[in-house]
C-alpha cells in the first residue's frame, strides 16, 4: 500500500522548500505521552553520480513531514550522517517541542492557572501557541532555573491533582503548542492487528494513601482493598494543608500507582494513534479487548508501506513530571 507523502526541507533562513519524497528509503515518526518533543528519523538516497542535486542538510535547516497536504511534523534538523562508502544520509530532526525542552526560565507564580503560566512562558521566548486547555486550578510555584517544558507541565500536573484531570503537552504538526485535557473516550478503533505483546506490572504498586495534616496528625486512608488482600499493603503519604481536602489527590496516586496492564499493538498505518490519545481495541487474534491509551507510537514508511507500533496502558495516567519548589 502507498501513500504519498512530502518531506520538505527547508534552508537556513528560510526560502523555498525542497521535497526530498523520492530520495526517501525510510521514515520513522514517534512520540510519547512523557515527552515533549516527536521525533523525526529518516534515510534518504544521495547518488554520488551527479544524477540528483545533493540537498544542503546544513545547520539551521528545518524538515517538514506532510501527509495528504496534512502537516504532521514541523521542527529543525538536528544531525546529518554521511559516510564514502555509501549513498545513504541519516536525518534526524525533533519538532518545535525542542524549544521547550532546550529552553531554561527562571519564574515563580503565585496563584496563576497552568494556561496562563504556559502564555506567559511561549510569549516571553516566542514559541507559537495553538491552544491551551484550562486547568480548572490556580497553583503556586518557584522554577529557579528549570526547563521550559517541565515548567508548562508541572503546572498542569499541580493543577491536575487538585482538579482530578490528566493533560497533554505537545506540538501540533504545523509546529505550534497545544496543551488538550487527556480524553476519556476512545477517538479510534484498532480492529485488526498484526502483533499484540500483554504485559501485566505491579512493580510501582502503591495500594493505600495516608492523608496526614502538616502537623503529622492522620485524616484518614484511601486504600484498594483488593490489591493489599493480594500483596499486602503498600502505602504513600500525602500531607494536606489546612482547608484543603486531598481524597482526589489520594485517589489519583492509587490509580496512577496500581496494577498496570500494557499492550504492545503493530498494526497498520493511522496517523490517528498518537501517544496520549484514547484508543478502542478489538482484537479477535489475541482475545484482548478494551478501552486503552496511547503512552508511545512509532509510525514507520518503509518499502511503500505504513505500519505503527503502539505501546497501550489500561489506564489514563497522570504526567509525573514534579519540577520547582513550593512558593514561601
């Protein structure tokens, strides 16, 4: 199956793209729900004949991988590998999550919602912005020297432990942020697969939360019974400021911390199946069935073919990014 696509590389400063489609061997595109940036990596086909114009992969460049005119990857070229004893350049390339994750800030907030710390951030170093989900929280936090990314992130998981909600922080293929609130249905199906690997892990477990005021006295517990009937008790402790309640934070520690079931799925192409995103899985080769979200894909063309590999998780995990300090 072929489906035509377009690589355009673009020089230093700007100017007209070139597209580079026919000197590709192969493409992988992937990302995952813990990191910023995508990542692009390709082989392309250099004659050393003088039958095609060699393209100018000189620092500065920028790679922008389409699909049906549909952007999905924007971001600057990261490294160029040739050698004399073969045609083939390797490319590498991360989306515009790069200056993100290269860029350190200095900021403290006090009372500011996540969407307005994530504004003022993109606005003070130019990142584009696409859209930024409401966290449904204000949060109070130091970043003495912290990466852009983790600053952006902490806020939302902060703001997520107060409100219960799970975000995700990534670029859309155009090149320009976009923070949405994790879906809690599935936007795609996967009906048939070409390999599915289960595995089932509880080497995180953390089967009951204590809830102690900052004077050390015990509120309460919230515990999964079921899982300390099976591996006895395993407990985190979270300290609750005054006037506060933290059930919902309790709660989501015990979800983020149980038993995980992961899925490993290789079927054909969807650009759909993006880490972070939801996913219904109807398996009849492995009997596996379920709702499931997406933590990593890798979507690979090679041959004039298009297959993705996903790595699944039953459950809708929070972002355990934890950067900077409490606000005195």
């Amino acid at each position: 199956m072929e489906l035509a696509y377009e690589l355009l590389l673009t020089p230093p400063g700007g100017g007209a793209p070139r597209d580079l489609a026919q000197l590709v061997q192969s493409i992988t595109w992937s990302g995952s729900d813990q990191e910023t940036a995508r990542a692009l990596s390709l082989s392309i086909a250099v004659p050393k004949d003088g039958s095609v114009e060699p393209p100018q992969l000189s620092e500065g460049s920028g790679l922008t991988f389409r699909r049906e005119r549909k952007p999905l990857f924007t971001g600057p070229l990261l490294t160029a590998t040739t050698t004399t004893q073969s045609v083939v350049v390797d490319l590498t390339a991360l989306d515009n999550g790069r200056f993100l994750v290269r860029n350190d800030g200095w900021y403290q907030f006090k009372g500011t919602s996540p969407e307005q710390a994530a504004a003022a951030v993109c606005g003070d170093f130019g990142i584009p912005v696409a859209s930024l989900a409401p966290g449904g929280a204000t949060v109070s936090r130091k970043f003495p020297g912290v990466a852009l990314d983790k600053i952006i992130r902490t806020m939302y998981a902060l703001s997520g432990e107060q409100t219960g909600k799970r975000f995700l922080v990534r670029f859309t293929g155009a090149g320009a942020l976009e923070v949405v609130e994790k879906p809690s249905s599935a936007t795609v199906e996967i009906q048939s697969t070409m390999g599915v690997t289960n595995t089932w892990d509880i080497s995180k477990l953390q089967n009951s939360v204590a809830i102690y005021t900052d004077t050390g006295a015990l509120v309460r517990r919230v515990e999964d019974a079921g899982s300390i009937g099976l591996n006895g008790r395993l407990e985190h402790v979270i300290t609750q400021r005054s006037g506060e309640d933290a059930g919902a934070e309790a709660q989501a520690w015990l979800e983020d911390h149980g038993l995980q079931q992961n899925l490993t799925v290789e079927t054909l192409g969807d650009a759909r199946l993006i880490s972070g995103n939801a996913v219904k899985l109807r398996d009849t080769g492995s009997g596996v069935s379920g709702l499931f979200w997406i933590e990593q894909d890798t979507h690979t063309w090679k041959n004039k073919q298009y297959f993705t590999k996903v790595k699944l998780n039953f459950r809708n995990l929070v972002d355990d990014s934890a950067a900077g300090s409490e606000v005195k």
